[in-house]
C-alpha cells in the first residue's frame, strides 16, 4: 500500500515524488520512459533557485532574446543581472526522475490503464515496459501528472477533458558552428502567420544542439513544413537533424484538478502552461510542489478538500500572470498587423525590463507605476490603431 502514486515522471510528477519521499510518505511514480516532450528547455533563476538546479544541468546562458516580426524586422532585448538557462529535456528530465528516486521514490517503468476502484483503496493498474504485463498497485492517493490529454484526468476529474491546447513541434538540430545569424546565447522568437497562424516559432540554443520548432492550434497546419520554413529563414536548414518531436501543450489551467476524493493533477495534466509564451517548466514544477503539499495535507486530515490547496496555492501565487499573458495573446496573435505591432512594443525599453524582471522572478513588477502607464497608453495606440503598426 502506497500513500501516493504520481502517474508521470516529468518534471511536475518527478517533483511531486521527491517532494513526497523527502517528507517521509511511501510514494510510487511510473513513468512511460523513452518519451522526449518537445520543449524550447528555458528555465528562469527562480526555478534554479527553488528546485536546486546543479550547473551541470544547464546546456546554454541566454543573455539575449530577439523578438522577429512578420516583415522580419527585430529587436533585441538583452537579458540585464542574470541569464536563462536551457535545459535538454532528454536528460533534464531524467536528473529529475533520478533525484526522487534518490529521495526514497519507487520507481516504476509502464504505462498507466486506469484506476481500479474494487477495493477499499483505489488501484492503479499499469502495463509494465519490461514484460507487457498488467499490475495493479494500492494506494491512498493519486497525482496525475500524465501530460496535456491526460488519461487521469479524462478518468477522473470532471472537466479533465476540455483543456484547450496547441500542438507544439520542433526539431533538436546539430548548433552550427559560425555564421547564418545563429548565436548560442540568444533566443530567437518568430511572430510570423506563415511559421505560426495563432502562436510563434523559435529557435532556441542548446549548447551543441538547438532547438527549432513552432507552435498552434489550428488544426491542419502543417507543423513540419513551417519548421522546415522556420530552419531556411534562419539559415539552419543544412544542420544535421538529431530527432524531432510533437505534442499537445495546454493554454488554459482547468477549473478543477481533483475529484473531491483521492485524486489530484499537476503540470501539463492540470493545464499549468503559461498563455503567450507556452512556458511550462517552471509552473509544472511549482504545480508538482503544490500537488504534493495538498496530497500531504490529505494525508495528514484524512479531508478530502485538502486536496484543493494544490489549485488554491498555484492559483495565489500566478493567477494575475496567467490573465495577463493570456489577455496579451487575444490581443497580439490574431493577425499579421497585430504581431507587427507586437514586436514594435517590444522596442520600449519599460517594456524589456519589465517583462525580464516579470519572467526572472515569476511575478508582476508592481514597484514602477509611471512603466506601466507608459506601456499601457503605447498599448492601447497599437490596438486601436492610432499609430501605425511599425511605430515604436
């Protein structure tokens, strides 16, 4: 009899595990394995402060980002005190799975069926990796953090199958050495409706690698011919292709992660991937942790309801960030012109700062007023089109 099972090894469901091991509670995490989640790999200084992530961890320092509109003009915002760091999700993800395990988490390998439910306790019933057989474990309580489309949530949280998302796509490409207008610290961000009709593409390094994809949800699109359009325009197309990747991304956390008795979502599986950016590690790594306080305090009360402090705390502390970068891509993704004068706002260097500072800390910079009013008025002239869209 386990307390918890946690149902994924990513970085929301590792984080959970460990959490929970750490604590003293008997916990399980199975993990499919083999599985690479297609990801530009950013982690902010906050993440690698909280989580305690070694430096040897990290593939690249980004101390540049450059925003490319659809008429390919750009602007480049240099990253001031401090650096993001790239991770490689192959091994990322795995130092992390590794570490709950080193915690005292038993590791499993398998894909999750359902949960049993003939006993006293529930059972997660899985399909081993090594022998294609079923097994059937006990436990206590339940942390899905199965991915975007999760099995957990579809099975058990009402509402878990409604989740918005976009499907993301990329290419991990040999770096080049010189040349193309490629730099090993700089991010580069492509709004452009024939790379992405409704998000963006990137190029992202990864030391050796790279990584080059796009994003949407718009069905039909051809995700790999604007990757290969994404590569020419950013003259990546002769690098050599080490693997390639898609998956399903959340936009959109859900109104409810548990089901009022044993079972709670993290991660992609709650919908925890920040609007505009489609940023998730940093928040499926928070969401674990919250995951693993309210299954804690389940334990602990033997009440049920505590299992809503895992979206009662997410929620307290990325609410107001989620609204805002959610109301920013309505405003800005819908059109060419729009995107154009998307990239024109990123010239205001208020608009820099306070975005770096914002995405650093994972908080709403709130200690400079006269910014935001500036940014606001230079806002609402580009939406109601009183200046034109290049005017910066």
């Amino acid at each position: 009899m386990y307390d918890v099972v946690v149902i994924g090894g990513g970085p929301s469901g590792a984080t959970a595990a460990e959490d929970l091991a750490r604590s003293g509670h008997k916990v399980a995490m199975i993990d499919r394995a083999g599985r690479i989640k297609p990801c530009g790999g950013a982690i902010p200084p906050r993440l690698i402060a909280d989580f305690a992530i070694p430096e040897d961890q990290l593939v690249a320092h980004i101390t540049m980002a450059r925003m490319i509109s659809p008429t390919q003009r750009s602007v480049d915002m240099a990253i001031e005190n401090g650096f993001i760091g790239m991770v490689d999700r192959e091994h990322f993800d795995e130092f992390l799975r590794h570490r709950a395990e080193g915690a005292g988490a038993t590791r499993l390998t398998g894909t999750f069926v359902k949960v049993d439910r003939d006993g006293p306790n529930p059972s997660i019933v899985y399909r081993e990796k090594a022998s294609g057989e079923l097994r059937s474990i006990p436990t206590r309580l339940i942390i899905g953090a199965d991915g975007a489309r999760s099995a957990v949530a579809r099975a058990e949280v009402p509402g878990g199958s409604t989740i918005p998302y976009v499907i993301a796509y990329h290419e991990i490409i040999e770096a080049p050495q010189t040349g193309a207008g490629y730099d090993p610290v700089r991010c580069d961000v492509v709004y452009d409706g024939d790379i992405s009709p409704d998000f963006y593409g990137w190029v992202f390094p990864h030391g050796k690698q790279a990584s080059v994809g796009m994003g949407t949800g718009l069905s039909g699109f051809d995700l790999k011919a604007a990757t290969a359009a994404l590569r020419k325009a950013s003259g990546l197309s002769e690098c050599r292709t080490i693997r390639r990747e898609g998956a399903p991304i959340p936009l959109k956390p859900l109104d409810r992660w548990d089901n009022g008795k044993d079972t709670v979502l993290a991660g992609d599986a709650a919908g925890v991937v920040a609007p505009s950016s489609g940023e998730g590690i940093y928040y499926a790594m928070f969401g674990g942790r919250v995951a693993a306080s309210a299954a804690a305090a389940c334990l602990t009360t033997g009440r049920a309801s505590d299992l809503k402090l895992a979206r009662r705390l997410f929620m307290r502390e990325h609410k107001t960030v989620f609204r805002v970068l959610a109301s920013m891509q309505n405003a800005y993704y819908r059109s060419n012109d729009r995107r154009e004068r998307f990239v024109s706002l990123c010239h205001d260097v208020d608009v820099q700062r306070l975005t770096f500072e914002a995405y650093m800390n994972k908080a709403i910079v709130r200690s400079r007023p006269m910014a935001h009013v500036r940014i606001g008025l230079k806002n609402l002239a580009h939406l109601t089109g009183i200046v034109r869209p290049d005017y910066v």
